[in-house]
C-alpha cells in the first residue's frame, strides 16, 4: 500500500483511506461488530488512515476497531459542523472519549458552504487551534463541496488540511468545473496544505466504473490520498485491490456495483420543517409546491444527491436514510 505525507503536518497516510460514513447509521447502519470487522480487514489489508466525523455516528465502529487492532495506529481524522467555540470544543472531547484515544490527527470543520459561512465559524476555527496548541489534535482541517469555500481555505495559513469533492467526472461540484477545483487544489498544495479526497465514486454515482474512478483519484498529483466509504469486506478488497494496482475480477467489480443505495425519506416521520433543503449543498431537495396533502412535501433530484449525509444529520425526527 502506497504510503504518503499529507502535506505540511507530516502526518503518515495511506493513499487509500476508509471512509466510515457508509457504514454508519446515516448510511447502511451496520451494527458496532460488523463495522468494526470491515475497518479491520481495512487495516489487516495495510490501509492507515480513517475518516470519521461527529454527525456520523460511526465513533462506536471506529472504537471498537481501535481497541481490537494490534497494529500501528492508524491516522485518524474526524469533523464536526459545530459553528462555535464552546460547541467545537465539545466535539473535540467527544471524539477523544468516544474514540478512546488521547489525539486527534486531523480534526475539520465539517462541510463548510461559502466564504460567510467560514467567518461564521470563526470561534469554531479558534477552538480547532487552541486543542492543536494543547496537543488534542495535530492539524486543523476543513472538508466541503464548494469551490467557493475552497478557493478562499486554500493558502489560508490556520488551516492544515482540505478535504474536498475530487472524482473523474467532477460529479457533486456544483459552482465550478474539475479544472477549476483542480486550480484550488494546486494552490493549497503549493501552500504546504495536506488534502485528502471525498467522495472518489461520486457518492455511489460512478460506482459502476468503481475501478477506473478510484484508481483515478489515487493517480491525482494534487492529493495526498483519497478517503473511500466502505462497508463491506467485499468493497475493501476491491479497493485494497485497486490501490495495490492489482486485477479485479470482473465478477467482484459486478457484485460492488450493484451495491446501490438511494436517499430515502419516511413520510410517516417527516415533519415537513425543511431544515433538510436548507441544508443540502447540491440542491437535491426542494419542498414541493401544492395545496394540503402535498405541500411542504420533500422532493428528491436522485440526480443530484451525492448521499453525503449531510440532510439526515440535521433531520430532527431521523426520517431520512440511505437505503
Ligand atoms: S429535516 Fe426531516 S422532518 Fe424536516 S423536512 Fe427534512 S426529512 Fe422532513
Ligand atoms: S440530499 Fe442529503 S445526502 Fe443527498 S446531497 Fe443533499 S444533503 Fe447530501
């Protein structure tokens, strides 16, 4: 397994990295064992370097695996979207209890939208550089969707680590091209910026070219490594595979593929409130026009939807899953 520094912190990475959002209840929910078995055979395999984060819930699989690994640590990188201070270094001790570790390698601001929402955050970004003052985590990062709120956190001297939308076909970038994000990713690195990918497979859009998109991304100049959601052993041996250059059977390519999972969202608990359309960052939701029945209704452009979680995690009543 390829080895690499993620830029200027000096951190150890692998170029594949586990993604736990898949496993975690937002996505295919796997009970605390199974995930934990998934992110061993991850790390059996020579991946280390996982990706978690507080809106996740998938603290309990990465734990249980941690404290069953008998290997080096892996690199640990975890994100919240809390917008202040005091709720930032809340997330912060939760994932050290919860993690049962005594450092964070990397630790995010999770989704940031626009140049606003990152001033917003200003107490979040302080709290983020007082826990690596005192040793908590070791760099402060910052994950989105947005080529508007990359350009201006790529260069930005507080921040560590960027953790963007990167795949082949550019699928989920909504304000810019592959290019332009490209441009960005130069910048940052340039700039000593460590950066890890999301969303390689395009939220499940390109998993039917699996292979091809994710040993693009691996190839990518402009990234360190590329954090993959995996919740079957059968998908990390696939990736193991693609990260070590080596074939894979058409017949396991098949059966991954088609794994396909879709937003859904339970009508019987939705409240109708539309706090899941405020927070979709590709515009996947819209409340539907209409009288009585339908109004308020949520719609869904599956077209759109990168299932990155984000809408189920400010669900108030948990109505929307990926099934
Ligand atoms: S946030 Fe949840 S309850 Fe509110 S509209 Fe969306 S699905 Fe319904
Ligand atoms: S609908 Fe939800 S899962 Fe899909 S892109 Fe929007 S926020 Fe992400």
């Amino acid at each position: 397994m390829e080895r690499r520094t993620l830029g200027r912190t000096g951190l150890p990475v692998t170029a594949l990295g586990l993604g736990t959002l898949t496993m975690s209840p937002m996505q295919r929910n796997l009970p605390v064992d199974e995930g934990a078995r998934v992110i061993l055979a991850a790390l059996e395999g020579g991946i280390g370097f996982v990706d978690t984060a507080q809106g996740y819930r998938s603290y309990p699989q990465v734990a249980r695996a941690l404290a069953e690994w008998r290997g080096p640590r892996p690199t640990l990188a975890s994100k919240s979207a809390a917008k202040d201070a005091a709720g930032m270094t809340r997330a912060v001790e939760e994932a050290l209890m919860a993690l049962n570790v005594e450092v964070i390698d990397v630790f995010c601001l999770h989704a940031v939208k626009d140049p606003d929402d990152l001033r917003a955050r200003e107490g979040a970004v302080e709290a983020l550089l007082e826990a690596r003052r005192r040793g908590l985590i070791r760099a402060v990062g910052a994950s989105s969707h947005w080529l508007g709120a990359l350009r201006v956190l790529a260069g930005d001297p507080r921040i560590d680590v960027l953790h963007p939308m990167f795949n082949r076909q550019g699928v989920g970038l909504l304000d810019g091209s592959l290019d332009g994000m490209r441009q960005i990713l130069q910048r940052a690195r340039a700039a000593g910026q460590g950066i890890y990918a999301m969303k390689p497979l395009g939220g499940g859009h390109l998993r039917h070219q699996a292979v091809q998109a994710l040993a693009w991304v691996l190839q990518q100049p402009e990234i360190d490594a590329a954090a993959v959601g995996m919740a079957s052993v059968e998908e990390v041996t696939l990736n193991l595979a693609v990260a070590r250059g080596q074939p894979v059977s058409p017949e396991l390519a098949s059966r991954v593929a088609q794994q396909s999972r879709r937003l859904f969202i339970n009508e019987m608990l939705c409240q109708r409130c539309g706090r899941c359309v405020e927070r979709c960052p590709q515009q996947a939701l819209s409340r539907q026009p209409g009288e009585a029945e339908e109004a308020g209704r949520i719609g869904i452009l599956y077209e759109r939807c990168v299932l990155c979680g984000y809408c189920s995690a400010d669900c108030p009543v948990f109505a929307i899953r990926v099934i």
